[in-house]
C-alpha cells in the first residue's frame, strides 16, 4: 500500500492500569514501523477507567504526536468504546485490538498483507485450523466455540472466529454499517452485518493467549444473552435465503 494511505488504529482500554506497560512495549516497535509506511493516527479509547490507565496512556504514549486519547466519563462498555473510536477515525484502513494484547500486535503486518482490493475485513482467527489456543479457560473456548457454530450456520459464512476484536476493515465498512449493541457483542454483529451487505472477509489464522495483566471486563451471561437475542434475530434472513445446514 501507499505511504500516503492513512491508518487508524483503536484501541480501547478500561481499567487497564496493570497492561499499559506491556502494551507499550509490544505495540511501541509495531508503531514506529507503521509510521514509516503509512500516515498513522491511534486513537486511545478511555472508557471511564476509574485506575490510572489515562495517566499511564499518557506517560508512555505522549512522546508519539500521532496519538490521541478519547475518554467516556462513565463506562459504556466495549462497544460503545469501538463506536466512539469508529467516530473519531479519518483513516482508510481502520484496526481496532486489544489493550491487553492477548492476540500479538505484529499481526497487523499480515492482516494488512491481506487486505488486497477485493476485501473489505481481515479478522484474527484463533479458531481456524492454523490458528491457536494459549491458557484460555476452556468455558471461554467453549462459549466462542458455539457462538461462531451458531453464526456459521445461520450466515452460511465459512468463517472460523466471529468474535475478534482485531482486525483491519476499509473505511466503507466502518461507514455503511451501524451495529446496535453496546457490549461484547459488537464483534460479531458487525462481521455479521458486513457479510449481508456482501463485503468479503478473511481470516489470518493467529494464536489467543490469556491476558497477562488485569482481569477479563467480560460478563459472561450478559453476553450469552445478547449473544442469543442477536441469533435469534438473523433466523428469518436464514429462512429467506433458504440456507442449508
């Protein structure tokens, strides 16, 4: 790509204080990279952390002109954090990642590698068959496990992981898709809704550790739940298509 295409990079952070050292020290060496191949901004999403992660964001991100840090002042949760990231992007390649870097920031060098002109996302897959799985609990595996089962089926889609949070999408993505949920839903309900507009997605097979610092901000049966009312709502687009198990 063009050093002049722009890059975005979101990164939503909540309570995060315990992670910011490492996430500067694995993201810091994948920025000056980026900076050289592309005109760079990375928008910081504070969502009303009650820790000293601004202050944190700010001591070891401050010397990078090309960061900027939004705030909520009171916790909305992750996808209001990537709306509010979303809104703030003037890039044509936006990434949004992980604060806690359980999926490793190299893999933005590839993911971008893949993004060619006849795609619109390129999303982590640690459940592709030549991704992976580090320590992670196996009710979490077996949570996203069936989540992506349930979403293959009714979207017809033969992709392996609906539920990243990395990835790299073109700006028409972020532009013609609006996705409701506020939670950790909003992952898949915007490569669902990418793939019924026609937008073609692929994986980049990568390896999911657990997170080293901090605790998990995920609720596990709000999720469930707003995972099984989304679900529910795409089986008349199933029954329409007359899509085949």
């Amino acid at each position: 790509m063009a050093a002049s295409t722009k890059l975005s990079l979101i990164v939503p952070c909540y309570n995060e204080e315990r992670g910011i050292q490492n996430l500067y020290h694995q993201l810091a060496p994948v920025l000056d990279k980026l900076e050289k191949e592309y005109s760079l901004e990375v928008i910081f999403v504070d969502d009303g952390s009650k820790d000293q992660t601004v202050a944190l964001l700010q001591q070891f991100f401050s010397g990078k002109k090309y960061v900027q840090i939004v705030r909520h002042e009171v916790n909305k949760n992750l996808g209001a954090a990537v709306r509010t990231g979303f809104a703030h992007a003037t890039g044509d390649i936006i990434i949004t990642m992980d604060s806690d870097c359980t999926y490793d920031p190299q893999g933005i060098f590839p993911m971008l590698q893949l993004l060619d002109r006849g795609t619109s996302i390129v999303t982590a897959s640690p459940y592709h068959p030549l991704g992976g799985i580090r320590n992670v609990p196996k009710y979490r595996l077996f949570l996203s496990k069936s989540i992506t089962g349930i979403y293959r089926f009714l979207t017809g889609a033969k992709i392996y992981t609906f539920t990243a949070l990395f990835r790299a999408q073109r700006k028409e993505v972020v532009q013609n898709i609006l996705f409701k949920s506020n939670d950790f839903l909003a992952t898949a309900e915007i490569l669902v809704s990418a793939l019924n507009q026609g937008h073609h997605v692929k994986e980049y097979p990568m390896v999911l550790s657990v997170r080293e610092f901090g605790e998990s901000k995920m609720k596990l049966l709000n999720v469930i739940w707003s995972h099984l009312k989304f679900a529910t709502s795409l089986v008349p687009q199933r029954i329409k298509r007359g899509l085949k198990p």
